[in-house]
C-alpha cells in the first residue's frame, strides 16, 4: 500500500485556500467597483448608525430600499466632524448597481434637498436636480 503524505496534501489545501481568498479579495475590491462604474442607478438612503471600528477611521451605514427590499450601504470616512454631525434621519445619495444594489456606495458630499420627497422604487439613472 502507498503512503499518504499529509504534508503535501496539507501544502496544497493551504495554497488553495489562499488562491480563493484572493479571488474573493480581487472580485470585492476591483470587480464590484467596475461594475458600479458601468451600470448605476442612484436612490436615497437614510443614515442607520455610526461606529469606529478602528483609531482612525469612522463608519456610517445608510438603510435604502429598491423594489419594496432594504439594502444597507457602508461608507467608511475620515471626516471626523462630517461623522459627529451625522445623526439619525439624514438622508445621502446611494449610487448601487441595478442588479445587484448590495453593491453601492454611500455619496456623502451630495446633499439630499429636503424638497426631495418622493423616491422611485426602482432609483433614478441621474442624480435628481431639485431647485431649493
């Protein structure tokens, strides 16, 4: 009978996995904004909560809803006074992929005008341009 050797059955599953991880890594970090870049809609989300996860950096999360389906959108930012003043309630532009919204970003620097009151379901292809 053939002896089994685990080391190199051991060296090959970690290399694997490493090659997924990276897959999965590559496919978040450049895939998914590619694919924002080419086909996106935009609706509004309205600020959830805020932590700081790390020293330096402070995170918001915006619930937004397409299809009658609530998303939640991430933006991690380095602006500490945009972050204290952030409360419940606030209302920021959500750019998503139409196919996948999981897939959005939240747009901190585009006021949301409070003359803005009816949403489509299904977002905007541009962003609104409301008069104040």
């Amino acid at each position: 009978m053939k002896n089994i050797n685990f080391e190199s059955i051991n060296r090959i599953g970690t290399i694997l996995a490493l090659f997924i991880l990276l897959a999965i890594c590559f496919k978040i970090a450049i895939l998914e904004p590619i694919k924002l870049k080419k086909n996106t809609r935009y609706t509004v989300g309205y600020f959830k909560n805020k932590s700081i996860p790390l020293e330096s950096s402070f995170t918001i999360k915006c619930d937004f809803t397409i299809n009658e389906i609530k998303y939640i959108a991430t933006a991690v930012i380095d602006d500490e006074d945009f972050y204290n003043k952030s409360k419940k309630g606030d209302r920021f532009f959500i750019k998503y992929h139409p196919l996948n919204p999981k897939n959005s970003k939240i747009l901190i620097d585009i006021k949301v005008p409070d003359s803005l009151i009816v949403i489509p379901k299904n977002g905007w292809k541009s962003i609104p341009i409301v008069p104040e």
